[in-house]
C-alpha cells in the first residue's frame, strides 16, 4: 500500500507567498476559467497538459496535515496522482469513485494523494470522504499553503485539478477540471511511468463501461 506518509512536521509556508488572484479562484471553488494573461489560466473543462522534459519544474516538496490530523510528507519513488478537492465541488464528486476505484485496483503500485482546499473543517472533509470509501489521504489546506508545491505551469488553476507525478516526484501531467474518464488518467499514470491501467470493474446493470 502507499508508503508516502510518515512522521514529520510539515514545512509551513505563510500563504500570503501564494497569488492572491489564484487563491481566491480556487477557494471560489468548480470553475471555468479563460485565459488571463501572465497568470496563465487554462479552462477547468477536462483538458489534459503533458509536459515536456524541457517544460518540466523540478521535484515537488509537499507536506501538511492530512484530514485525519496525520502529519504527511511526499516521498518520491512511486508513480503519484494528487487531486485537488473539496466536497462541495459537483465535479469533483463526481470524479471521486473513479478516484477511490482505481487506488484500490493498482494495490499500492501507484500512489494517490487528495489536497482540499475548502471544506470549513477537516472533520467535513473527513466525514466525506467516509461516506464515499476515500482511503487514500489527503492533506487539508483551506490556506492554499500545499498548493506552493506546485510551480509555474503546474499550478491548480481550477477544481478539480488532478496532477500526474512520475517516480521522482515530477509532474509530467495534468488534467483542468474534471477528469475525462478512467482511460484518461490511467494512460496518463502509465505515460508517467506507471504500471498498466487495472482491469476496470464490471458494470452495473444498464450502465455503459468506460472506454
């Protein structure tokens, strides 16, 4: 299972370091954004960016308080999805089964890691994410302050985010807005290098598979 979590403090940055204008768009919570010059906003409409070698930022350093209060530090070395949330967001609990799904079905092979970014406690996110069999962790940053860990073109411009990072901790990745489908992602994991997507579970009756 994942190994990404271990006993120690949290590096804390203030989280005034963190653009005004891009805090307050992702604490505003499911967005569609057009472009805004500089700052380099893209649509939250499920569009995928893939990074060359050349347009890649260096190793993210992510640490922070998960929703259960566990202190979590990234450790590279395996194939990571981090996805920004929070639970009032539609596409994102939309997105969530997928999500929890596919953690399950890679058993430890890749690691997933959640960032919300609003709920008004982490016992609300907590709360949530049992409701929906969430166990992989997730840091609680109403502050904005994990998302510093994310620089340039790799920052979350909308809720959803969902990042790809490869095995020494690069994101190669990205998806803006709600993830596409199941295939999308697991090929972005394996273009990462991840293992093969996992067989996808069985539909219920009267419900297409994923394709």
């Amino acid at each position: 299972m994942s190994r990404s979590s271990r006993a120690t403090r949290p590096l804390r940055r203030p989280a005034s370091l963190l653009p005004a204008v891009l805090l307050s768009v992702l604490l505003a919570g499911c967005s569609n954004l057009t472009g805004t010059g500089d700052l380099d906003y893209v649509p939250g409409n499920g569009g995928v960016v893939e990074f060359a070698f050349g347009d890649q930022q260096p190793p993210v350093e992510l640490s922070g308080e998960t929703t259960t209060g566990e202190d979590y530090t990234f450790s590279p070395g395996t194939v990571t999805v981090v996805n920004v949330w929070w639970s009032g967001c539609g596409p994102c609990i939309k997105e969530m089964p997928m999500l929890t799904e596919l953690y399950a079905a890679y058993d430890g092979d890749v690691d997933f890691l959640g960032i919300n970014i609003r709920d008004t406690s982490a016992a609300n996110a907590r709360s949530f994410e049992l409701d929906r069999g969430v166990d992989y962790p997730s840091i609680y940053a109403p502050d904005g302050d994990a998302l510093l860990a994310f620089t340039g073109r790799t920052s979350p411009r909308s809720t959803p985010t969902t990042l790809v990072l490869d095995e020494s901790g690069v994101v190669v990745s990205l998806i803006n807005g709600e993830i596409p489908s199941r295939t999308t992602l697991t090929n972005l994991v394996e273009d990462a290098g991840g293992p093969p997507a996992p067989a996808p579970p069985e539909p219920t009756e009267g419900e297409p598979a994923d394709g």
